[in-house]
C-alpha cells in the first residue's frame, strides 16, 4: 500500500519489492517479511493495530507512511532519506 512513485524509486535503487495480494492478513505480511528480514513500507496507519503479539519484536521494521494528501512530499523524504532505513 504505497504510491507507484516510491515502488519505482525502490526497484530503481535495485531493491525487491513486494505487493502482497489485499487479501493477505498483517500478520501474514509480517510473518513472510520477518522470514525474509525484509523491511514493510505502508500508507496504512493502521498496520501495525492489525498485528498478532507473537510479531511485536518485528514492529521496528515497519515503515508507516503518513497523510496520503501529502504524496509528493512524503516522495521527496523517502528520497532522500532511503539509505537511512
């Protein structure tokens, strides 16, 4: 759940990135992605509220991003701060 401009400046920088189908629980999202020490981008403030206990040690690697009205801004952050996460 994050804009096409990020998923682009992600595979542009040569990094996976995944879609998981809208069905598939947080939880799940999290449980492959901790398998995969792989770090969640989402626009959904929520994901985390949505998360079995047994996945809190995981929670640091998720990366939630903020006020959809503010795409272009948020793309410029994450821009210029990828290297950070």
């Amino acid at each position: 759940m994050i804009p096409r401009s990020i998923e682009r400046l992600l595979k542009n920088r040569d990094h996976q990135v995944i879609q998981p189908p809208p069905s598939m629980s947080n939880s799940e999202i999290i449980a492959i992605a901790s398998g995969e020490d792989a770090i969640i981008i989402t626009a959904d403030k929520d994901f985390i509220m949505h998360v079995s206990k047994e996945y809190d040690y995981v929670i640091r690697r998720v990366v939630i991003l903020a006020k959809k009205r503010e795409w272009r801004k948020i793309m410029r952050a994450f821009a210029e701060n990828l290297m950070k996460f």
